[in-house]
C-alpha cells in the first residue's frame, strides 16, 4: 500500500485525493453557486443562459426552495451581467415607447381582414 502524504487540507489517498472527499472548497461561492463577479465573460453568458433555459420547468415543478434559490441566482447572475454592460444594445420594439407603437397600430380585426 502507498503511504499516505500530509496536504494543507489534510491526508491525502494514493493518488492525491485528499482523505476528506465530502469537503468543498467554499471560497468564492455564493448560495446557489460562483460569485458572478468572479465569471468572466464567456462563463457568465453561459450561466446566463443556463438558468433562462430552466427557468420554466423550476416554476411549473419545482419546490418553493428551490423557485426562491433560482430567483435568487438570476438576480445576481442578471445583475452581474448589468453591471457590466450598462451601454448595452437596447431593442426599439422592448422600450415602453416601441410597445406604444405596436398597440396602436392594431386594428379591431385581426390582420386587418374585413367583412
């Protein structure tokens, strides 16, 4: 059997496993997991979408916990990437202004068809 080496954490298993397997390293981790001010870029755009993509199964089926967790988790993420961006590229059509516009260009009949 391969002796065991002393690590900063503890003992550590035949082949550098430290002996506490059930420990995590904590440090810059929120809650619900990496601090998002610690993601770069890349990474924050994919947790980004991520969390968008199972935001509707967390609230058709998830518990409470696990709804609060999420909304909890897209804000840091959103506000993160808000933080970062706050010239970002804003849509005419997603502006209270551009919505104004689309209501009022409807008509009573869908399509505008006639009778």
């Amino acid at each position: 059997m391969t002796p065991s080496r002393k690590s900063a954490r503890g003992f550590c298993l035949p082949g550098g496993y430290p002996d506490g397997m059930n420990e995590h390293d904590e440090r810059d981790r929120t809650a619900t997991g990496v601090d998002p001010a610690r993601l770069d870029d890349q990474q924050l755009m994919k947790e980004l979408e991520n969390i968008h993509r199972t935001r509707h199964d967390t609230l058709l089926y998830g518990s409470n916990d696990a709804l609060r967790a999420h909304n909890e988790r897209m804000a840091q993420l959103e506000g993160e990437y808000l933080r970062r961006n706050p010239r970002r590229t804003v849509a005419a059509g997603r502006t209270r202004e551009g919505a104004r516009e689309r209501a009022s260009g409807e008509t009573a009949t869908p399509g505008g068809l006639g009778t």
